[in-house]
C-alpha cells in the first residue's frame, strides 16, 4: 500500500497543483466539512427535482433489464474465456484502485496538499477521500440489506438471499465500481478533457475487472457506477472559478533543462 501512495500521490499532485495556491483550514475546520458533506450526501434525494429522479428510475431500469436479460449470459461467458495472463491483470486493477487504494490515494494527495500547501490540492483530496468513503458507506449497507451471491459461487443471476454478513453474499452493487466512479467524478473537474477522459477509462476498467474476475455481475457494477458518479456529484467541485479551470503545470524544454510553469 505504501508503495502505491508513493506512486500515485505525486501524479495526482501533478496534474492538480497550480502555482500560488495556499492551504489555511484548521483540523477543525476539515473535520467540519467532512460531517456537513456526510450529511449533504444523505440528504440530497431529498433535494431533487424532476430530472434528477427520471436519471434514478432510468438507472434502476437499466439495472433491473441487465439482471433479467444479460448477467447470466456475461457472467458464463467470462466463465468459460477467464484466461492468464489476462486474469492476473485485471486482479491487480482491482488491488490498486479498490477501495481502500482509494481512500489512501485521497489522503496522500490532501496530505501533500497542506504539506506544499496548496488549497487546490488539499481541497481535492479531501473531496475525493470524502466521495470514496461515503460511497462506499452506502454501497456497503445496500450489499448487506440485499444479499446478492456473486457470480463465482455459481448461484442464478436472480438469486437473492436477502440480509447477509458474508462476502460472497454481497455481490450487489459493486463498492469497486462505486468508489472509482464517485473518485473520478469529484476529481473530473480539476482535469482536461483527455485527462477526465483517462479518469473514467480508469474507473470502467475497474468495473470490467470485476465482471471478469467474476466477482460481480454486469448489473452489480452498472449500478455502482451510477451510484458513484450520483454521490461524486453531489461533493465535486463544477464552479468555474476554480483554480483548475484557470491555471495547470507545464514542463517546458529550456536551455539549461527543464522548467516548471
């Protein structure tokens, strides 16, 4: 894990840092912020409106379509082509940006944040730990409640157990998917166009991981998709005064090596 923070902070750093940015808030404030975001996320079905509730029944018709007509046959298929080396590939994407990979990749990036100090930084790390975590909050109390068995342990794609504590029985939605997807989302903002691009090819890639390791079905990771990018929303940043949407980096080619602006 210490490996992967050191490998991934300073890339996040990179595209996100902008030149003059400092960072002030206390611990108090930061821990102020996570509560009242924590409480946003909740409440915020309570706060929509038309549009954002047609976007919820699409995706919850779009969910229940792929358990009655796709997840079975997927879930054979990759059955039947799980080949090596290409199993062990999609294992370690999903070890690297599981969950908990996440989170860590979120507090080393706001950790670097207030060490340079810069607010763009720290800011978003600490969006992109708090969208990742509650995500995964939600993911997780949604997996318990249902009790879905995952494709591996060879039950029907409608199989439903209902409660369960056991891992096996905690199929849907997909916390893989969720997290990568309220990540890329919160971190979608701060990034180009090619750049959010890679974002959400990264967080896809997770998803298909799971589909094909057979520890999800198609509609597990639909779903935690939709429930990632819906809870990344909520707590990304989209205001055109950001720093992001004004100022990046570049290494430019100088006589005497390199320069940073």
């Amino acid at each position: 894990m210490i490996c992967k923070l050191l490998t991934a902070a300073p890339l996040l750093a990179g595209l996100l840092i902008a030149p003059g940015a400092s960072a002030q808030a206390s611990l108090a404030d930061w821990t102020s912020e996570f509560f009242h975001d924590g409480r946003t996320v909740v409440t915020a079905p309570l706060q929509w409106q038309a549009p954002q509730w047609q976007k919820a029944a699409g995706l919850t018709a779009i969910t229940v379509a792929l358990m009655t007509t796709s997840d079975q046959n997927v879930a054979s298929y990759y059955a039947r082509h799980h080949h090596q080396p290409m199993g062990d590939v999609m294992q370690g994407v999903g070890e690297v940006l599981s969950p908990l990979a996440l989170a860590g990749y979120s507090a080393a990036v706001w950790g670097l944040g207030l060490l340079v100090p810069n607010d763009t930084l720290s800011h978003t790390g600490f969006k992109m730990g708090e969208a990742v975590v509650y995500s995964s909050l939600i993911a997780g109390g949604i997996k318990v409640a249902v009790g879905r068995p995952r494709p591996y342990t060879g039950a029907e794609a409608q199989d439903f157990s209902g409660w369960s504590w056991r891992d096996d029985h905690q199929s849907f939605p997909s916390a893989h998917a969720t997290a990568a997807f309220a990540a890329a989302r919160v971190l979608a903002p701060q990034l180009t166009p090619i750049q959010r691009l890679g974002a959400y090819g990264a967080a896809g890639l997770v998803a298909y991981s799971r589909v094909y390791e057979s520890k999800h079905w198609v509609s597990d990771v639909v779903f935690g998709a939709g429930l990632g990018y819906s809870v990344g929303s909520v707590l990304a940043d989209d205001g055109t005064a950001g720093p992001r949407q004004q100022a990046g980096w570049w290494l430019i080619p100088t006589a005497s090596g390199m320069t940073l602006t």
